[in-house]
C-alpha cells in the first residue's frame, strides 16, 4: 500500500521487505529517461516491484516506476522506426535499473538514427 503524510511530505511504500520512503516522483523520474535519450514518447508509468530478483532485494531498488515508452529512430537514416523501450527507475535513488529495448537496437544499433 502507498501512504502519503501531508504533515512530513512524505511517501511511504509497504513492501515485503519493509516500509520504504519513496523519494523520486514519476515525473521527475520520466523526464530523467527523457533527458537520456533513453525513450522519446512515455506510453506507461506504474510504481511496482523490479523484473530482476536480485533487485528486490536491494534495499534501494525494492520499489521502482516501470515506465514503458517508444524510442523514435530512423533505419539508415530514411525509414522511421518507433521501438518500445521498457525502463525501470528507483523511487528510492531515482537511477535506472533496468532498460529493455528491441534485439535490433542491441545487434545493429549503429545502423539507427535519430
């Protein structure tokens, strides 16, 4: 459950772990993957749990906002291509813990432009 106290202007997260103060908002944590280049378009933002087990159970990424969005490229510079991105952000830290992007973009990314 999430828990806001208007009177400390906090955010709290229960998790299994524990109670976590969450100290990221989802804008700032959206216009961070913005100002990355990392995704273009935001289609989705939820605060949750980690994909990566490992990562649930560090304290500073129990709790992160999966944020799925488009990556706008052009293939050789003259077919537009929109890739979804999925990329996770700490509430805690607000550094990305994880981004998922097509194979192509891994594989031959050299031949994608802006």
């Amino acid at each position: 459950p999430l828990t806001i106290d208007a009177e400390t202007n906090t955010i709290t997260v229960t998790t299994p772990l524990g109670v976590v103060n969450v100290q990221q908002l989802p804008a700032s944590a959206i216009q961070n993957l913005l100002a990355s280049n990392i995704i273009d378009k935001v289609e989705s933002a939820e605060l949750t749990e980690p994909e990566n087990e490992a990562d649930k159970k560090d304290p500073n990424k129990q709790v992160v906002f999966r944020i799925k969005g488009l990556k706008e490229t052009k293939f050789l510079g003259l077919i537009k291509v929109d890739a979804p991105i999925l990329a996770e952000v700490s509430a805690i830290t607000g550094e990305q813990t994880f981004v998922s992007q097509p194979w192509f973009l891994n594989a031959f990314g050299f031949l994608f432009a802006k």
